[in-house]
C-alpha cells in the first residue's frame, strides 16, 4: 500500500535525524500501521453481501478449488474481486482458467438473480458453461 512505501521512505530519512524526530516518526508509523488494520477490519466486514453470496456460489461450482470471493486492493487503493483459495491465497480474475472466470461469471450473475428476486430481471445465459470445468456429479 501507499502507507508501507511513505513509512519505508519515512524510515530512511528519520535515520538521519536527531532521536526525538526518530521516536515522532516511530509514532507516526505506529498510528498509520493501526489505522491501515483497521481500514481492513473495516472492509472485510463490509464486503458486499452479493459478493460473499457469489463466493459461495464460485466455491460450489468450483468443487471447493475455491472458498469464494474477496475484494482486494491495488496500488491506487481501487477495489478489484479476487477468488480466494482455501489456504487464504488471493487469486486475480485475469489469473484463472477461462473455466474458473466463466464459473466466477455465472456465479456473479446467480447471486445478482437471487438477491433481485420478484423483479423483472433478464438472464444471459449466452455460452457460460462452454468451457466450464465443473466434475460430473457422483
């Protein structure tokens, strides 16, 4: 993030300072450390309800390859969905198998379904399973 790269800059030029800016800077580092914790306690509990409901819909049409869906976030600190391994591995869209986005697709198009229920909504169901790589059930 940002804050990592100004404290790693911050860092380099406190080594040259007198010790009291150097114990100002380590409380700075502290109070920015603390506030990027909880900015991410903040956003994991709440992330959109649709996008956990999709999560689950991806770890069932993955056969569990995936425990779902996360949000993540770039350089410029701009939301981007991540699949999540079970091991808690952050996967990006780009970085699946054609099979796993058109899982990811269809699961994003189920839970938008699911939570507009009762409203005129239109399914495109156009070739998401074309290169899907869902086992044959047992």
């Amino acid at each position: 993030m940002a804050a990592t790269r100004r404290a790693r800059r911050a860092s380099a030029w406190s080594a040259r300072r007198p010790p009291r800016h150097r114990r100002a800077l380590a409380l700075r580092q502290g109070a920015a450390k603390l506030a990027e914790r909880v900015v991410e306690r903040h956003r994991a509990a709440a992330q959109d309800p649709l996008i956990a409901r999709a999560g689950e819909f991806f770890q069932i049409a993955t056969g569990d390859s995936f425990s779902g869906l996360a949000t993540d976030y770039d350089d410029a600190d701009r939301p981007t969905l991540v699949a999540a391994r079970a091991d808690g591995r952050k996967v990006k869209v780009e970085a699946l198998s054609e099979g796993a986005r058109d899982q990811l697709f269809l699961s994003l198009r189920l839970a938008l379904l699911e939570r507009r229920a009762g409203e005129p909504l239109p399914f495109i169901g156009d070739d998401i399973l074309a290169s899907s790589t869902m086992r044959a059930p047992r």
